[in-house]
C-alpha cells in the first residue's frame, strides 16, 4: 500500500491520457478554425496580433497537425512544441489584455503542450514503438 501511495504509479498511463485530451483538444480546435471559421480567424490575429494572414494559417494548421501527431503519439515532442508557441501566443498575445478566463484554455494547453514535450508521448505511442524497433 505504501508503494501504491508514494510511488511513481504508471507515468506511461497517465501520459497517455494527457497525450489523448490534448491532441484531441487541438485537433477539435485546428479543425473548427480550419473548416468553419477560417475569415474570422485570420481577422482576430490580423487585428489583435498585426499579424500577417499567413501566421493565423500557420497556427490553425499547428493545432490540427500537431494535435493530431500529438494524439497518436508520433513524433510528440516536435508537434507539441508547436502547440506550446502557438497556446503562448494565444495566452500572451491575443488574450494578453482579456481577464482570466479567456486565457486559462490557452494556458491549461500550453502547459500540458509543455509537459508532453519534456516527457515525450510515453511507452503507448508510435514513438515508443519506433524507438523500440531502433533499439532491436
């Protein structure tokens, strides 16, 4: 019981439930912004950001590409990574002046974009199954 307590517990679980929400999370968001609200999009990050059109394509495909990648655990660590930058321009830039509650998705994706990058998709993934296969 105390090892069940204070022990590790199963890190590959859990990061596989964490890989699981956050690549579906994004993939639902990439897709939203990617097939239905696309000019609204490319507005807000023209306005609020003066940011090119091409970054609000470059960040809806980050979502999508890289929720997707992240959700089947292939290559997490890189499409992760984009999440994070694309969450912390979300967080810090065009919610940088709203209150709190806007930011807190795109903190709560930041975070979790974060912690899959520093722990890489776990033993349930594609990456996993490559790195085996590599070591063999």
């Amino acid at each position: 019981m105390q090892r069940y307590i204070f022990g590790s517990g199963n890190v590959h679980a859990a990061l596989l439930l964490l890989r699981l929400w956050t690549g579906a999370m994004m993939l639902y968001h990439g897709g939203l912004k990617l097939f239905s609200g696309m000019d609204r999009f490319v507005e807000t990050v023209a306005t609020k950001l003066g940011l090119p059109p091409l970054m609000a394509w470059i960040a809806a495909l980050a979502e999508l590409g890289g929720g997707a990648l992240v959700l089947i655990g292939f290559l997490a660590r890189p499409a992760a990574v984009t999440i994070a930058v694309t969450m912390s321009v979300a967080a810090f830039g065009a919610h940088a002046t709203d209150p709190w509650q806007r930011k807190e998705f795109a903190l709560c994706y930041f975070v979790s974009s974060l912690a899959i990058a520093v722990a890489g998709a776990g033993r349930y993934s594609f990456d996993a199954r490559i790195e085996r296969r590599l070591n063999t």
